[in-house]
C-alpha cells in the first residue's frame, strides 16, 4: 500500500466528504486499496462492482441507450456509472471505472488497456481516458492506481 491511499483519506476526513467507487474492469480493486486504510469506514460508504451491462443499468442506472450508442467502455458510460453510484451510495464524490483489462475483449475501435473513470461531485461528473499496457493483472493495477491518483489530485484542488 502506497501513502497515497492515507492522503486520500485525511484530505476526505479534513474536507468532510464521503467517498464511493463503482467498479467494473478493476473488479473491486479500487474499493480494496481505499479499505486497506485503517478508519477508512469513517469516509468510504461503500462501492459497486458492476461488470455485467445489465448490473450498470439495475444497480446504477447506466442508460440502455447510453451502453448501446457508445459501449460499455466509453466516457459517457463512466460518467452514467459515477453519477448514479454517488447517488446510490448516498456520497459526496464517487468514481468509477470502465475498461478493457484483456486478453480477448478488444476491438477494433477499443483496444486492450482502454479505459474511461468518471469522477461524480456535487453537480458535476468528470471522465478521463486512460491507455494501459501490460497482462489482465497489470492493466487492473495501473487502472486502479490511476483512478487513485485521479482522485488524490481532484481532492488537492478542492
């Protein structure tokens, strides 16, 4: 575990802000990092893991229409995911992540290591593109350190 998940944790309790993450391709990892951190109930309400379209569209009401027009591994997509986990979860800030950890999964137009986090605050959502390289393990690490870091530097600029 890096110092980076504490930070996040005191710059959540000094801000007063609950957190929630809804996770796809990362399978829980994101929620794993945050939760190694002793007192981390006092910020983390909870996450989502929603791999499957149907649990992006129940769980966090990820648009039918969204996930046919775009795909499942789109910006619009993690916006959708973050948005309705910060509602679900009844939090300040909620991420969220969607990729293609690989092998198989790829298209032309998607290729492995795509991946699209949304950062849901207050009235606005965010989304970030990122491109990973590496095996199915390595992609879900550097995506998972990427929606921290993400999180860590939203949070600092607050």
């Amino acid at each position: 575990m890096s110092d980076r998940e504490y930070v996040i944790g005191a710059l959540l309790r000094e801000k007063k802000l609950t957190l929630g993450v809804v996770e796809s391709a990362t399978g829980g990892l994101i929620s794993h990092l945050i939760t190694n951190v002793p007192g981390s109930s006092k910020y983390f309400k909870g996450s989502i893991t929603t791999y499957a379209n149907a649990a992006k569209r129940k769980l966090v009401g990820v648009k039918a229409s969204t996930l046919t027009q775009y795909g499942a591994v789109s910006p619009q997509v993690a916006v959708e995911m973050a948005d309705g986990g910060r509602k679900v979860l009844v939090v300040d800030i909620c991420i969220s992540d969607t990729g293609i950890a690989g092998p198989g999964s790829s298209t032309l137009e998607k290729g492995l290591g795509l991946f699209y986090m949304g950062l849901a605050h207050k009235n606005s959502t965010l989304s970030r593109k990122f491109q990973f390289e590496g095996t199915r393990e390595e992609i879900k690490q550097s995506a998972a350190q990427a929606a921290l870091n993400w999180l860590k530097e939203y949070l600092v600029s607050l």
